[in-house]
C-alpha cells in the first residue's frame, strides 16, 4: 500500500473528518493525553489469522490467501500501514516456522513490524511426529510423550529467541472426555512439572504466557480450565510465568472484567486474546457480539493499570485471535483492531474521580451513568485522528476496498491459496 494513496484519501475526507472530531474532542479534558495513549497502543496480529479460517464442517477460501510466512507478513504489512495499530505478528509454531530468521527478521522491520509471543502448538499432531497427542501432551500419563511436548515448546522458544521475542504462549488442549479417564491431581501435577522444565529452558527476559480453556476438544474436563487453574501453575512456577486471558475462553455469563482486575492486581495478567462470542469459543470479530463487554473489560484494565502505574501500551501482551469464516480476513482484522481501541478510547474517558467516589457513596445509579456517559461517547473520531497523526488512514477498510487490495492478491497469489497451518 503505496503511503501516498492512503494520503489522497485523507485528504478527500479530511473536512468531513474534521468537523467530528472537534464535536468530540471538546467534551474530552484530557484531549492530549488520551491521544497520546490512543497513538502508542499496537496489537499484535497472529499469523494464523490472516487465512480463512473454518469450522469442523467445512472450509471455505475467499481467494488470495497467503501461501508463505513472507506473505503473511506483507499482510499484516498492509493492515499496519493502514491503521498503525498493529506492528507486531505472533507466529504460530511449526505453521510458520521461519527457516531464515535474519532474512525473516529484516523483512518484517521493513514493514515495521517486530515479533510478539511465540505460540506452540501440541494439539495436533504433526506429519513427521513420533508420538501422538492424542490423550494430551504435557499432562500425558507416557512421560515420553512428555518429554516429547518439552522439547517442542523449547524449539518455539528457540526459533521466537531467533526473531527478537520475549514471551512463549502456551494453550494445552489436554484434558479428558469423560469422568474418570483421568486422574485431576496427577493430571495437574503432570502438567506442573512439564511446564517446569519449559521454564527453565527461559532466557532472562523471557515470560511463559499460560491460556485456559473450559471445554473444547475435550468435552468433559480441560486440565488448565480456568484462571484459577492458570494461575496456581503460574504462581508455582514463578514470576517469569502469568495468565493470558483469551476472552472466548468463558463459559457464557463469566465475569471476564472481575478476572482481569484481580490477575491484574496480583501481577499475574500476561495479556489478551481479543475476540468475541455468542455461544463458546467463536472466535468473531472483536467487538461484533457484546461491546459493551469489553468496554468493561477496559475500564478495569485502564483503572488497574493505572494503580500501579503501569504503561497502558507495553505493560502487558494485546493480541488478537480470532478465525474469520466468511468474511475477507484482512478487513475482519481492521474491524477487530478499531473495536479494540474503541473500547480502550471509551475507558480512557470515564470519569474516575466521580466513579471513586459514587462508589464510596454507594451510588450504583452514578456509577452507571458515568460508565455509560464513556460508552455512549462516538469515539471514532478520536481513534481516527489518532491513526491519522500517525500516518495511518481515516478509514483503513474504506482505502482496502477502493485500492482493490484483495482482487490485486488473488490475481498474484491465486484463488484457491490457502494458508500454511489452515
Ligand atoms: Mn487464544
């Protein structure tokens, strides 16, 4: 995306634009700060997101795929040219391994962009694999299989070392499908241990992220389940290690901004896995089911954040996971993106002092006005200058669809691509 065709647009809409964001920035007291904040705030995007994703059914290719780790990375290229909130990639391991970290590494700076958590991957098996996953991994009764399990996450910290990460996320699938297959205790204490050893296998500035997860594959117990599970590993392990939070990992109704504000407090928050859901793990556009949700979800990060004066951008991991099956997966991308500093521009605008002392006053009803006077606030504006003082577009999907961005990637990639791991 050529920088001067993102400035011809602008400028065609720079008027319209204009006349928004004064309407909005006059009500905002701390207009500099917020568009401080709003400019520094990138989430990373993960490699796997850039295909169209599926479902147990069917897949359905939209055309243009990236065929390569390099074109996946000229993809989220295009996206951070276009909203300059995303300058980071989380590889997924062994979908996209890179076989030339330098050259790998170079090409990504060309784009500005630099290398987020490193994900590993035993919940498949692998073509060339000696021993199967099948009834787990690190919480497997074999500990050969064990070991086998170790020493893959140690490859991934090897490879994401090559390109300049600093955290190793780990999501276990391991878990049982009926009562008494397993045994809990031995189950945990198992997976204790191989996390162990992974541990130790760290460099210095390295952290552990541990995700959890309900159900699914294993639909009668998940041996990392649930917060509580992750952060008594992470607590065990030590302070290297933490809880990343991926937000479609709930069961329906859960009180995901409680969970926040607590592993928050406790210095145990690793980071996020932004999506959105209805039913379980959906994986949708961030913000397309429940926003006010993650409002919520913000108005806790920001307040907790802010308590022990942590730095909003780099403090802990932002990134997205979500699969996308029928939309364009650059454009569900750009969507997910804007709903998330939507939400964090919205939190930035709560009145906290009025909020602290409504609550000391027990003034539920004031509460709620002040946390709905933020959120029915039409931030847009705001986060769109914000993108524009950076060099990104006004309108990042509108410049996607009038440039032919997708018709020009299925002309050179082809229609029927698809994309490694997918
Ligand atoms: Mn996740």
């Amino acid at each position: 995306m050529e920088q001067h065709k993102i400035d011809e647009y602008n400028h065609q809409h720079q008027a319209k634009h204009q006349h928004k964001f004064e309407f909005v920035a006059a009500g905002v007291a701390n207009l500099g700060d917020v568009m401080q904040k709003l400019q520094a705030f990138q989430i990373a995007i993960p490699s796997w997101a850039l295909g169209t994703g599926g479902t147990r059914f069917g897949r359905f290719s939209g055309g243009g795929e990236p065929r390569s780790l390099e074109e996946k990375i000229e993809d989220v290229g295009l996206i951070h040219a276009l909203n300059r909130s995303s300058n980071s990639i989380s590889l997924h391991i062994p979908w996209d391994i890179p076989e030339n970290a330098t050259a790998i590494k170079s090409m990504a700076a060309q784009f500005g962009l630099h290398f987020d958590a490193v994900n590993s991957n035993t919940f498949q098996d692998q073509p060339d694999q000696k021993l199967s996953y099948k009834y787990g991994s690190l919480h497997h009764v074999d500990q050969a299989v064990r070991q086998q399990a170790i020493a893959h996450n140690i490859e991934v910290i090897k490879y994401g070392d090559e390109l300049g990460s600093k955290a190793l996320s780990v999501w276990l699938s391991d878990g049982s499908n009926f009562p008494g297959e397993l045994n809990f205790r031995g189950a945990f204490q198992r997976t204790l241990d191989s996390l162990r050893q992974i541990y130790d296998a760290l460099p210095n500035d390295w952290k552990i992220w541990i995700e959890y997860k309900p159900f699914e594959p294993n639909f009668y117990s998940t041996t990392i389940g649930d917060w509580g599970q992750s952060y008594l590993l992470a607590s065990k392990l030590g302070e290297k290690a933490s809880t990343l939070v991926d937000l479609g990992h709930h069961l329906q109704g859960t009180n995901i901004e409680q969970i926040v504000s607590l592993l928050l407090m406790e210095g145990k928050l690793a980071g996020f896995h932004f999506n959105d859901s209805k039913y379980g793990d959906d994986d949708l556009t961030v913000g397309s089911i429940n926003p006010y949700q993650l409002f919520l979800i913000f108005n806790e990060l920001v307040e907790g954040m802010d308590n022990v004066k942590m730095d909003h951008a780099t403090g802990i991991g932002w990134m997205i996971d979500a699969s996308h099956n029928v939309k364009d997966p650059i454009e569900d991308l750009l969507q997910s993106v804007e709903a998330i500093k939507i939400a964090y521009a919205q939190a930035l605008l709560v009145d906290k002092e009025a909020l602290v002392h409504a609550q000391q006053q027990n003034d539920a009803g004031l509460a709620q006005e002040l946390l709905q006077n933020a959120y029915r606030t039409d931030v847009r504006a705001l986060v769109a200058e914000a993108r524009l003082r950076a060099g990104g577009a006004l309108n990042p999907i509108a410049v996607f669809r009038e440039q032919h961005v997708r018709s020009n990637l299925v002309k050179s990639r082809g229609q029927k691509t698809i994309a490694t791991g997918l």
